[in-house]
C-alpha cells in the first residue's frame, strides 16, 4: 500500500496541532493500485520529521480505516 499526497496544502510547521491533522487528512489518499489489493495485517510508515504527529497520525487513521491492524512509524529526524 502506498500513501500519496494528493495536492499542497498550507505548509505543516505554520498550523496548529488540530489543524495540522485536518491539512494531512486532506492531503493524504490511498495510491489508486492500493484500492483491490488485499490489504496487509500491519504496515510501516517512513516520516522524515516528526513534530506534533499530525501527519502520522491522519496517515495511521487512512491505513486503519482501509483495514489495517497495526501501523508502526518510523521516523528519521524529531523537532523540539
């Protein structure tokens, strides 16, 4: 399964907690060769930076609410 950003949106660092979650969810959808193919038991998601987890979070929700159980992130740089 892949996740795509489906279009720019407002730039994550200038938003809010709640609407950094919104942005992302607004951004985010399932790559089209996803839709049919059976849907793995867990996942991982690659983030470069993780802030507030906005953009985890809104990606966990897409993969959970297409079926899978367990979404583990992983993250490369963490800002404070």
């Amino acid at each position: 399964m892949r996740l795509l950003r489906t279009r720019n949106g407002r730039a994550q660092k200038t938003l809010a907690h709640d609407d950094r979650l919104v942005n992302a969810l607004a951004r985010l959808t399932l790559a089209t060769g996803a839709k049919g193919r059976p849907v793995p038991a867990s996942a991982v998601l690659v983030d470069d930076v993780f802030t507030t987890g906005a953009t985890a979070s809104a990606a966990t929700n897409i993969l959970r609410s297409s079926g899978v159980r367990a979404v583990y992130v992983l993250t490369f740089a963490m800002e404070y």
